[in-house]
C-alpha cells in the first residue's frame, strides 16, 4: 500500500483548475469562405441577413434579414448550402441557393409597414414555428418583441412576454429600458423540447439576449464591458413564461472600437453550455470573437430592477475565449448570425457564421465555415 501511495504522489498528474472543468473541451477550425454574390430574389433585394437557422431533417437553411420593411416587406429566406467535402480534411462551401422567400405577418396578419420593426434574430421551434426578435425603434417609440411565427406562411401566432425594464421609457427621471439599435439581437433554443406520438410537444427553453445593456444598467467604466442581461424562457403549451435572467459581461471596448456588442448566442448541450458571438466594428474595420459560456451558477438577476456599480455579488455567466477571429488572416465583414450545420465527413460538427452586409455596396454577405469539435 506504501508503494502504491509513494507511486501515485510521485505522478506528474495534469492538474485542472474548477474553471477549466465548467466548460467543455471545445476546439474551432476555420475551414472556408464564400461570399453571396449581390442578387435579387423573388423581387426582393437580399441582403441584411443577420440570423441564420439550420434544420437538419430537410437539410436547409432559414436565414433572416433586417430589412426594416424599407426595400420589401419584412421576411426571411430558405436556402440550400452545398458543401463539397472532396477533401475531408478541408471542406469547402461550394455554393449557397435561395429557394423560398417568406413574408412577416403582423398580428393584425398584414405585412410589416416600412420602419415598425427590425427583425434581428432567428430560432426554429419543434412545432414547425420560428421565433423572430425586433429591436423595434426607441426614437420612434416602437418597443422591441419576441414574437412567434408560422414557418411556412409568416402568419403571426404569439408573443413572449417582455419585462417592463427593457420597454424603453423613463423613471423617476432617468432611462429605462433597451436603448436605440442595441436591444434584442441573439435567439437560441435548446433541443429538448420535441414532439410525442399524440402531437404534444413537449416544453423547451428559448433564450434571448440584447446587443448591449439597458440603459438603466449601462456602465460607466471603460475598463469593464458592459452588463448585458440574458433571457431565459420555459415555452409551452401554456403561456410562455420567464424563468431566469443572467448577467452577460460584454468584453471591454477596445480603443479604435465604435461599435462593440453581443450578436448572437446557440446553444450547445442540456447543461447549459452555449457560444457567444461578439462583434466589434471601428478603425481597424470589423472583428469579431468566439466564446464558449457556461450559465449553471449564474445569479439569477431578474429580480434586479437595476445593476449598480458594484456588482461583484452577482455571478455573471462564465466566458471562455474560443477564438479570436481576426487571426484567421481573412477580411471580416459584420459578422452577426451562428448556427450548427450539418456533420461533417469525420463525423464532427460544422459551424456556419454569416455576416450583415447593412444593404451597403462596401459590404459583402460572408459565409464562415468551421468544424467544431469537442461536443
């Protein structure tokens, strides 16, 4: 037993930190680009696509634009992506069609008027719906929603509700609630939910987050990113309700930087793992960072009216820098929707980020594809 004992201490065993154990051991490659060449289709103008969708029963794509009903009513795309896997260690994408065209309904079932919504996000549901979130419009008094749709028609089915906090507006003088162009911008859902042999389909989990905080939350310190708050939803059969809010702490601005937000969120497993995607915008053009989360122990902020300035009694959701895209030697574009593709050959995952080009002829619709590994 001595032996045993003096043999086991003497090991050089890997030593893993209580960090490094809450997150999974995830692992990215960059693989290609391909960018959508400017088109029309089925009379509108493509472009502005800032949420993307993978359904891998029909092997397509549901991808949504941030037309704000300015160049064609409100709507989001289907779409088939080909990627040739001739080389498995190198796939590529080889191309990208558009197939279908869909239309927004409001709940009143006429079309979007031109400025009453901006549709920024975008997750399929096990009952053949998709849930749309609008940044609406602070400065013309348009709150923003999470709303639900019928995927094969556009018509509006139902809302989730929002708390009064991010409706913006003012108290005892001083803002509240989302601020201009920086409210809902990430969707994701988690898998659980699915359909039983008599057609009840069981409860899942949506999660929705803003670009930035609110402006009742926003700091004032340039050394700390800014507390962003994470919606976490049961959706059911019953009334949607709200389970859980989390704080997100955006990373820092860097110097140079004008724009700097969180754009999308996916999640990865049942235990509460999920990506982040963050996308910076300034003098040295786009860029843009993978993070894997980690939300088990997260304080559970959604009975605090407002942060302070102190918020080291609050657990915010860990982050782990996956990927630093600017290292990948490519010109980022605004990168601003995530979703998981299909398998690949070797059996590992594919990711696929997609870009905003904002309808700007400087602009390009940049295709990303990974393999991610490790789940």
């Amino acid at each position: 037993m001595f032996c045993c004992i003096t043999l086991l201490t003497g090991c050089s065993l890997p030593q893993v930190s209580a960090e490094e154990r809450l997150f999974l051991p995830l692992s990215v490659e960059f693989l290609d680009e391909y960018v959508l060449p400017s088109q029309e289709f089925e009379g509108t103008r493509v472009g502005g696509l800032s949420a993307i969708a993978y359904e891998r029963q029909s092997d397509r794509f549901f991808v949504l634009s941030d037309d704000r009903s300015n160049f064609a009513p409100a709507r989001f795309y289907t779409l088939a992506m080909q990627i040739d896997t001739t080389n498995p260690e190198a796939a590529q994408i080889a191309d990208v069609t558009l197939e279908q065209t869909t239309a927004l309904q409001n709940p009143e079932g006429e079309p979007y008027a031109s400025g009453s919504v901006d549709p920024e996000a975008l997750v399929l549901s096990p009952r053949q719906s998709i849930f749309v979130a609008s940044e609406g419009d602070t400065s013309q008094g348009i709150p923003p929603f999470i709303d639900e749709f019928d995927r094969t028609t556009g018509e509006w089915l139902n809302a989730l509700p929002i708390p009064r906090r991010y409706i913006p507006g003012e108290q005892d003088g001083e803002p509240l609630g989302v601020q201009n162009n920086l409210s809902f911008e990430s969707l994701a859902i988690n898998p659980g939910g699915f359909t039983t042999q008599s057609g009840y389909v069981e409860p899942f989990r949506l999660f929705a987050a803003t670009e930035s905080s609110l402006a009742q939350d926003a700091s004032t310190d340039a050394t700390v990113g800014e507390p962003i708050r994470l919606l976490h939803y049961l959706v059911g059969e019953d009334l949607p309700s709200l389970l859980a809010e989390h704080l997100y702490p955006l990373e820092p601005t860097p110097d140079g930087v004008i724009s700097n937000g969180l754009t999308e969120l996916l999640v990865l497993d049942q235990a509460g793992h999920f990506l982040s995607l963050e996308r910076t915008f300034g003098v040295m053009g786009a860029g843009a960072k993978l993070f894997q989360l980690a939300i088990a122990d997260a304080t559970d902020t959604s009975g605090i009216p407002r942060f302070g300035g102190d918020l080291r009694t609050i657990q915010p959701i860990r982050k782990q820098l996956l990927l630093d895209l600017r290292e990948l030697g490519i010109t980022l574009d605004n990168l601003e929707a995530m979703t998981l593709g299909p398998r690949l050959p070797d059996g590992s995952q594919s990711l696929i980020l997609l870009s905003d080009d904002n309808f700007s002829e400087n602009q390009k619709t940049q295709f990303l594809l990974f393999r991610l590994t490790g789940l």
